[in-house]
C-alpha cells in the first residue's frame, strides 16, 4: 500500500483525507490519505525520515508549511516558486518535487462557472497565501485584475509581483479594503473572489463584502468551503449573483494532486460529493 499525507499543524479540520480516500475505494486503489499535524521544528526531521520511501506517493501541504518546505525538497515548479508556496508534493523514485495546484484548481472553477475569462475583470479581496496562488493564475488569464487588502502593502506587493510576471497578461492594481473604493471597483467587476478566511466555520456571521455592492451579472466565488455556502454567497444570491463555492477549488486542486500521485484520473464527483456530505450538505 502506499501511502499520500497531508503535512499541516493542525490539520484536524481538513477534508482532504475524505475526498481522497473515497477516490481511492472507488477506484481500488491500494493507496490511503492520512492527517499528518507536523509542528514547524519537526518537518525538516519528518521529510528526511518518511517521505523519500518507495511506500510514500505524495502529499498535500497546508498551513503553516507551504513556505517552509521548499527548502526541503529536491524541485519545485517554476510557478510554485514565484507564487512562493508549494500544496502538493510527489515521490518521484526518491526524488521530492514541489508544486502549488491551488490556483489552477481555482482557475478550473472559474471558467467553468463563468466561462471564457479572458475579457473578464476580476476584483479579490485578500492578499495572503491562498489569495496568492489564485491571483497569479488569474492574472496569467484575465483582462484586470484589482486586489483588495485590509494592509494596504501586502495588496500592493502582491499586485506588484504579479505584474511582473513574464506570464501576466492583466492590467493589475491594488486598492484598500475601503467602503467606497470597494464598491466602485465591484460595481465594474464581473467576477469576486473572497480570498481571506472572512465567514469560515465557525464565525459564518462573517463577510468580506456588504451585500448592497453585490450585484446581477456578477459572479461571486468563494475561497471559504466550510460552511458551502457562506454568508456572502447567501447574500450574492439574493443580490442576484451567481456564486462558486470553495469546495470546488478544493476538489479540483486535490483532483490535480490526485493525478500526479497515482497516474489515473480521479473520480471528481464522488470526491465533491463525499465533502459535502462531510460538511452536512447544502
């Protein structure tokens, strides 16, 4: 049997090891998914001792090591480093290499909601890790792309190295996560991506957006999948929006993963469907 982790701390809340290992029964795999709650002092000792064997086939990485297990591997993917995080690591006869499936799970998601994106404008709040991974696929993709950050900096840092980027091909701007500059930079957006952790279990009373700058034609996809549908996504459909959960974004990054572990294409419905139920449904 071979095994697939998910190297985290904590990791305690994943769905990972749900979707994945309900992929693997389906398709009889001998493969298993286990949590792996690694502290940060430990994952240099862990990656040296367990993830080199021929019985390790990957893993998925989530807070707080995304960053820190670069400098542990033997290969990371380009754009994995100049997003500067790696979510998913494949065993490669020994060999670690590195690779970030978040934005292009993200990405999947999008196009298949909204369709074509290349005349689309895009306005995320949010500029940390996940916000990162998503804005550079986006921003390879898009006609504009306008971040928006509580700290002023990090949206301009981020938005800065996006445009800088060989692969950028939109116009790219940061603005503060301010009432009035929010609001007229949605009111000309087609698509919204909450890229903070702004409604996730447990505070759902929560909301990056107020629901009056919500509008028809928009589309609103949320990074958050637990609750599925989250305040803001609530409040887009009665503002008239479509919206986008996250759990799709996890599904379709964990299905890309899936397919570097294993060399087979997964069964993405019953993954999603395995999460939901997880989650208790819609």
């Amino acid at each position: 049997m071979r095994v697939c982790y998910l190297l985290g701390y904590p990791v305690g809340h994943s769905m990972s090891g749900v979707m994945h290992n309900a992929a693997f029964q389906e398709l009889g795999l001998d493969y298993r998914y286990e949590l792996k709650s690694v502290p940060p002092e430990e994952l240099g000792a862990l990656v040296a001792s367990e993830l080199r064997g021929t019985d390790f086939a990957g893993a998925s990485v989530t807070i707080p090591h995304k960053l820190a297990i670069i400098e542990h591997l033997d290969w990371v993917d380009p754009s994995a480093l100049r997003i500067g995080a790696v979510n998913t690591i494949v065993n490669e006869d020994g060999q670690l290499k590195g690779y970030n499936t978040d934005g292009t799970g993200a990405l999947r998601g999008i196009t298949e909601a909204y369709g074509d994106v290349e005349e689309a404008r895009v306005i995320m709040v949010g500029a940390g890790g996940a916000a990162r991974a998503v804005g550079y696929h986006l921003s390879t993709a898009v006609r504009e792309l306008t971040i928006a950050n509580r700290t002023v900096e990090r949206a301009e840092e981020l938005a800065a190295s996006l445009a800088a980027n060989p692969e950028c091909r939109a116009t790219v701007r940061s603005i503060p996560l301010e009432r009035d500059a929010l609001r007229a930079a949605i009111e000309e957006a087609d698509i919204l991506v909450n890229g903070t952790p702004l409604g996730m279990h447990p505070k759902t009373g929560d909301t990056p957006v107020q629901r009056e700058m919500l509008h028809p034609g928009l589309l609103v996809f949320d990074l958050v999948y637990n609750p599925i549908k989250t305040r803001l996504l609530r409040e887009a459909e009665e503002a008239g929006a479509a919206i986008l959960p996250g759990v799709n974004m996890l599904v379709y990054q964990g299905a890309t993963a899936f397919r570097m572990w294993t060399g087979v294409d997964p069964p993405v419905e019953t993954m999603k469907a395995a999460v939901v139920e997880a989650l208790g449904g819609e």
